[in-house]
C-alpha cells in the first residue's frame, strides 16, 4: 500500500474512531465508503494547500557497516544524496461531488 493510501485510511479510521465507531467491526463498506469520501475531500483540500509526503528515495543505496565502520550512502541523484523525495499527497485529482 503506497503512503498516500495509508494516510488516506488513516484520516478515514481515525473520523470513524472521533465518532464512536470501531473500523473493523461496526462499520458496512457503505460507512466504510462515506469516511473515506470526507478523507478525499480533506486530501484534495490539502493537496491544492501544496502539502506534500517526504518517503524515503526509491534509488539510494546505503551502506550500513563495514568492517564495523560506518560508511553511509552511494551517491544518489534523484534525492541529491539526502536519501528523502517529496511526493504529492495524493496521486490523481479527486473529483469533488
């Protein structure tokens, strides 16, 4: 599961959980489906807000020990070595209902 549909059900159990309601027993996929409607909506406000994710760069390559020294991370061109990438808060534009 990518990090923006982890946030996304994260808003959505933690609104289900504000209102008294336990995700994984009390809720039908039709309530299911309406906290995660007003996830979207939150998301789609935030995202046009410019906030983004900070992830872990998919391309580094680090080096933990050697020889029980530190040697810390190949160079890396698409996070400039910082070993962190910003990606948008969610992937497509959700379409307000």
């Amino acid at each position: 599961m990518a990090i923006q549909e982890e946030i996304r059900e994260g808003i959505a159990r933690k609104q289900a959980k504000f209102d008294d309601w336990d995700w994984d027993t009390q809720l039908s996929k039709v309530d299911k489906g309406m906290y995660l409607r007003y996830a979207d909506k939150l998301l789609s406000y935030l995202h046009s807000q410019g906030v983004v994710v900070k992830v872990k760069c998919p391309d580094c390559e680090w080096s933990q020990f050697v020889g029980g020294e530190s040697v810390g991370m190949t160079p890396c061109h698409t996070c400039n070595s910082t070993g962190y990438i910003y990606e948008p808060l969610i992937t497509e534009v959700i379409k307000e209902g």
